[in-house]
C-alpha cells in the first residue's frame, strides 16, 4: 500500500512539473497544424504519437492533451488574434528552457511534415515558433533557406495587396 501511495505522489508530481510544457506543445502544435486553415488525419495521428512518445508527455492521458489541441485549434479559428495570444502565452515559459524549447519545435516540425511535406505558412508559424522561443531555427532542424522562402512570399503577398 505505501508503495502505491509513493507511486501516486510521484505521478502526481510529475504530472504538475510537466503540465506547462503539455499546454506548450499542444499550443505551438495546434498553431502549426492549424496554420493553413485545417488540421489533416495525418496530424492528428501524429499529435497522437507526440503524447505518447515524449517522456514528459507520458504521465498524462493522451485525451488531455489532445483537448489541450482541440481548444487552441479551435480558438485560432474562432479569434486568430486572441487565439494565438492565448498559443503565446502557453508557449512562452519554454523559453527559459533551450533544450525543451528545441523539443517543443522538433515536435511541432514532426506534426508540420506529417502529411509528407510542410507547407509554407506552417514554416512561418515554426520560424515564428523559433523567434518566440529565442532559438535558432537550424539548431531545431529547420533548413535555413525557409527564411528565404519567408521573405519571398512577404515580397509577393505586399506587392499584391
């Protein structure tokens, strides 16, 4: 019986310790999947592998985190601004943290190519990621020439507008 209560308490407080980058990665997931106006099956399965690959992720039920994604998904839809302010503000504390912060976007690339390919606004919104989390893009796996890509379509969408 003590035993199980030990266990108890060191789930619990694992799950406490790890519930801030749980909120963080299915904000900058949701942000990304999310970034071309719908979220595909192959990102949602993939969302799925995150939860239970990621060692900090294992102490909660994937249905947490996968309401964690719907809620940010869905409150980009509802309100992009207020939406990706709430992302934000999840995803923020992870800064502290280079290493978790690279986790979180290795994850979010993950989520990005599962489909087979990432598109452009999905490296905007991982470049975007990078930025907010002070951490170079290639230190996570991004090629560099996504900046390139970036300003091209900055260039064409002014031109056009």
């Amino acid at each position: 019986m003590l035993n199980g209560l030990r266990e108890l308490i060191h789930t619990q407080l694992e799950r406490h310790h790890n519930l801030p980058f749980l909120k963080a990665t299915m904000a900058a997931s949701a942000v990304v999947a999310i970034a071309d106006g719908s979220i595909d099956f192959s990102q949602r399965i993939r969302v799925d592998q995150v939860l239970e690959t990621l060692e900090a992720l294992k102490a909660f039920d994937p249905h947490e985190g996968v309401e964690l994604f719907n809620h940010y998904a869905e409150a980009i839809l509802d309100d992009p601004k207020s939406g990706h302010a709430e992302a934000a503000k999840a995803i923020k504390p992870m800064a502290d943290s280079p290493d978790i912060a690279r986790l979180l976007v290795r994850a979010c690339r993950a989520i990005s190519e599962a489909n087979g390919e990432t598109n452009l606004v999905e490296k905007i919104e991982l470049i975007t990621l990078c930025s907010l989390l002070h951490i170079e893009p290639v230190d996570c796996g991004l090629d560099p020439d996504y900046r390139e890509a970036i300003e091209a379509y900055s260039s064409s969408s002014s031109a056009s507008n």
